[in-house]
C-alpha cells in the first residue's frame, strides 16, 4: 500500500513528511522521491496530525539532490516496507 505526500524538510539523517492520508503507517516505511530515482528507508520517530517525522536508516547525500528539492516542496510517495523490522 502507498500513500501520497509532500517533504516538508529534509536533512541527511532524516525528514518531516505531511501526507494525504497518514493513518495506518507502521513504524518502518520506505519513501520514494517522485522527482528523483531514490528510494529510501525510514523509522517514522513522531506523528502529528498529518505530518511525520522519519530517520532514514542510513544518511543520504543531499549534494547529489538537485537544489529544487531542498528549497520547494516535492511529492514522496510513503509506503509500507514488508519487513518484520522493529523500531
């Protein structure tokens, strides 16, 4: 299953994420960059409302994003990550 959403703010070691319909996530996901062939795993840390807070499972280098992405909103897809990890 998959759920839409937009990046809000994003640092190497993590992300906050609003999504379109949050309810329902577990707590390992992977996200997909829409704009970007990257795909990456995260713990969600926080959830509020329809926003979340994730720490992806291994840091990502910003440099090789374009700059769009690190100034505007982009569209990421969150998606349940069929593992039986644990937070």
């Amino acid at each position: 299953m998959s759920i839409a959403g937009v990046l809000k703010d994003i640092s190497p070691e993590g992300a906050r994420i609003t999504l379109f319909q949050p309810a329902g996530l577990p707590d390992f996901i992977e996200i997909d960059f829409q704009l970007l062939t990257l795909s990456v795993e995260a713990y969600i840390r926080w959830r509020r409302d329809n926003d979340i807070g994730v720490r992806f499972e291994e840091p990502i280098d910003l440099d090789k994003m374009p700059l769009r992405l690190h100034r505007s909103r982009a569209d990421v897809v969150a998606s349940y990550f069929k593992s039986n990890r644990a937070s």
